[in-house]
C-alpha cells in the first residue's frame, strides 16, 4: 500500500477528482497554500495499491497541466517585509507535485 499525495493547482481540481472517481481511485481533498506564492492549491491524498501507482501517476499526469503564472511586485508597506517582491516575477507552477510514501497500515473502522 502507498499514500499519494499530490498537490495540484485549483484550476486541476475538478478535473482530477473525476478522473480519479472514473479510474476506481479513491481520495481525499484538503485545500491548502503554497509557501511561495500563497495562494490557494488543492492536496490530494490518494491511498493504493503498489501496483496501481503507476496508473495513478497516470491519472494525474493527464488532468493537470503546468502554467506561468506572475506574482505582482508586493509592497512592504503595512505588510510583512519578508514577502516583499521589488519587480513582477514570472513563475513555472508545475502540473503537480507528488509524494509517495510507504505506508505501514491501512485500516477502516
Ligand atoms: P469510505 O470508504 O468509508 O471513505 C470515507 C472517506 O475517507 C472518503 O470520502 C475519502 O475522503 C476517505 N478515503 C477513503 N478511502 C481512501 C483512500 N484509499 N485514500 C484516500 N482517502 C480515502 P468520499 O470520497 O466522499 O467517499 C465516501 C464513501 O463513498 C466511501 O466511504 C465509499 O463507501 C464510497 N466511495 C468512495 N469512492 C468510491 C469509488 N471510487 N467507487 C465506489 N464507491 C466509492
Ligand atoms: P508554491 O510554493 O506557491 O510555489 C509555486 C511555484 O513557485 C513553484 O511551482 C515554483 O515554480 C515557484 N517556487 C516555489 N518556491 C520557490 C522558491 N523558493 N524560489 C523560486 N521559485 C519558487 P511548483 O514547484 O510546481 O510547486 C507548486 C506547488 O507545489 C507549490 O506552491 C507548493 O505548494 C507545492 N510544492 C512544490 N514543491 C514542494 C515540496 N518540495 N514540498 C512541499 N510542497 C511543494
């Protein structure tokens, strides 16, 4: 058994969790923020099979899609001075970032 963990951008959400309901996955959604950006992303937590990960990997791989996205020049003024952002940046958010972690059990009571 593997956990998944997938975090993917809102955009993806929808899309994914159909695939993954069309493809017999099961899964669970948190919401969740990037620590860089700090906009809402979507994590989703995908126990399995070993030998469905492959498939899986498939699954997400189809439904999201990187994107550019810019991040506007962020004043420090009022604000936090670590997020201070002199000049608009352009950045490549991924399609999806996974993790697969072995797991030890799996149960449901
Ligand atoms: P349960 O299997 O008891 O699952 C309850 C909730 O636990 C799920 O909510 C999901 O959030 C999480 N969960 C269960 N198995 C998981 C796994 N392998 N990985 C990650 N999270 C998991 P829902 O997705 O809303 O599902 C509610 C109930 O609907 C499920 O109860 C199950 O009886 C049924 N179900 C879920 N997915 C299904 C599917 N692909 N095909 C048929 N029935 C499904
Ligand atoms: P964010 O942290 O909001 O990052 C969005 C995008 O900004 C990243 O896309 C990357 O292109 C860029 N970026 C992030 N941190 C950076 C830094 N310190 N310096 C320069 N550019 C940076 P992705 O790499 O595709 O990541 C998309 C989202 O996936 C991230 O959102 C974060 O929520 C998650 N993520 C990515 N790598 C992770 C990791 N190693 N551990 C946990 N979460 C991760």
């Amino acid at each position: 058994m593997k956990l998944i963990m997938a975090v993917v951008q809102d955009k993806d959400s929808n899309r994914l969790s159909t695939a993954l309901v069309e493809s017999n996955f099961k899964a669970t959604k948190l919401a969740s923020t990037g620590g860089f950006l700090r906009s809402g992303n979507t994590t989703f937590i995908i126990g399995t099979e070993d030998h469905r990960v492959n498939k899986l990997l498939d699954v997400i791989k189809e439904n999201c899609e990187s994107r550019d996205q810019m991040i506007a020049p962020i004043s420090p003024m009022g604000g936090n001075a670590d997020s201070y952002v002199p000049h608009p940046v352009e950045v490549e958010v991924g399609g999806a970032t996974v993790f697969v972690l072995s797991i030890d059990q799996f149960n449901q009571f």
